[in-house]
C-alpha cells in the first residue's frame, strides 16, 4: 500500500469518526406512509394536461438545479436572462408568455457572472431590467471575473448559506459553472462542485441554474464536470445556434419536458424574444 493511499485511508476514517451518523439516520430515513406533496415548481414553460386538469411543465423546481449547455456564442446568456425575468415577472411575458416564476412574492434574485467584465456584466444585468419593465429592487447581480475558482465557489456558498439572501433566495443563476472548478476534467472536484448544488439548493429550497459549455464537436457538456450535472439536474437544455435563430431543447429532463423552442435576438432592442413562426407554444 503506497503512502499517498494510506493518508487517504486516515484522512477517511478520522472524517467518518466526526460524523454523527444516528442523527444522519433519523435524517436520511424515508417514511413510505408520509404524504408527501411535490416539490414546488419555481419556473416553468407552458403547461401540461392530466385527467383535464392544467399543470405547470417544470423547467426548475425549488430545492434543485438546472443547466443551460452550449456551444461558445450560442447565445445561452441570452437564454439565461429570460429565464430570470420570467421568473421575476412585469413585461417579461411580452417576450416569452408562457415563461412564468412561481411563489417569487419577497425572494431575491441572484445573478452570478464569472468571467465577463464589470461592464459586461451590467450590460446583461440590465437586459434583464428592461426585459422586466424596470428595475427590481430584489435582483442582485454579481461580477466575480477576478477572482480564482476556490473563491468563486466559496463565495457562491456564502451568499446561498450565510448572507442576508440566505434564507430568501428564489433562484440564483451561475454564468458559468466550468469556472468555479480548477479543472473540469478532475472527477473528484467535479464531484464537490456537483454535490455543493445540491446541498445548497436542499438546505435553502432555491433553484439554482448554472451554464456550460458543450465539448467542440459533441453534443455532450465539457469534462467530468459536464457529465455529473447530467447525471445529478433536474433540468439540462441545450441551447444550438442556427443562424439567426436559437433552439432551445429538454435533452435530460426529470419531470414532463417542455416542448423545444426556438428564440431570436431582436435587431432593433436586442432582447432576447420568441420566434412564434417555429414554435407558438412557448
């Protein structure tokens, strides 16, 4: 046995000796007789029929996470901010109608960016403004570009689990998550990374939606990284530029999948809107 994987061993066993595993039992033990009601839906994409009754087709719930993959210029920062006027409401329906936050009343909206600059940043901050019809007072965005991953994905958690948006966040949009990871191709932090969205989104029932790039010449998302938000999100949309068109797509979707969709950039007031002759739908 090398040393490094003795270390590992020791390491292993004085962290499992801290952990209070019968108060993790009582926690982790499902009651198969509760009557459990679904998770709330926090953002949603037009609606779904059953036995005659209309229900919201879930793009992210609260308590768990989305992705938004593409390809670099695929215009998926587009798509992210009119996922967050959506949810955040006013004259945003003039873009996307069926586009609707649910149980926003009093919750803050958070807007990571980790690599644009200042101006950059405001400059899609207030996309979502002027998609919304003004200002809105509980919509925080936040530039992150100089600092390194480690900091990006402790402050994330900061803001989530310590700061005074911690127990009202409705949803927190990250741009992009391949940022806040040394490497994507480390399994290991991708795993932290992965496994950080979903405690942070259980503990403080937010939705959060992260961006990532698509592997040039796949269709898969970058690195280990890109495969366990796969395997671990809700809702994973990827987002493909034809032209001047952009197609939205339910690739990996845990719940009734919205219907594709496609968008483009108005010439005139360069915001994000339907293209109603591909899809009325939406």
């Amino acid at each position: 046995m090398t040393q490094h994987l003795r270390n590992r061993l020791q390491s292993l066993k004085s962290e499992s000796s801290e952990i209070d595993f019968k108060t993790m039992h009582d926690n982790c033990l499902v009651d198969v007789t509760a009557q459990l009601t679904p998770p709330p839906v926090a953002l949603s994409l037009g609606e779904y029929t059953y036995k005659n009754i209309n229900y919201p087709i879930p793009f992210g719930s609260y308590g768990d996470f989305s992705c938004l993959v593409g390809a670099s210029k695929s215009m998926k920062t587009f798509l992210k901010s009119a996922l967050l006027a959506g949810y955040i409401g006013g004259k945003s329906n003039y873009y996307f109608p069926n586009l609707k936050g649910h149980q926003t009343k009093d919750k803050f909206i958070i807007d990571v960016d980790t690599e644009q600059s200042l101006w950059h940043t405001q400059r899609v901050a207030k996309r979502v403004c002027e998609m919304v019809g003004g200002n809105y007072d509980l919509y925080k965005p936040f530039t992150t570009r100089e600092y390194d991953a480690k900091t990006r994905f402790q402050y994330i958690e900061w803001i989530m689990m310590e700061s005074e948006y911690r127990n009202n966040i409705g949803l927190i949009a990250i741009d992009g998550a391949a940022d806040i990871i040394e490497s994507v191709n480390d399994l290991d932090e991708a795993n932290k990374i992965v496994q950080g969205m979903m405690t942070w989104t259980t503990k403080t029932k937010a939705h959060l939606s992260t961006v990532l790039h698509r592997n040039h010449g796949s269709d898969k998302p970058t690195g280990h990284l890109g495969s366990a938000i796969m395997k671990k999100a809700q809702t994973v949309a990827f987002v493909t530029r034809e032209g001047d068109v952009i197609k939205v797509t339910p690739d990996y979707c845990r719940d009734y999948p919205f219907k594709e969709f496609y968008f483009t950039i108005n010439k005139e007031s360069h915001l994000p809107e339907i293209d109603e002759s591909y899809n009325p739908i939406i």
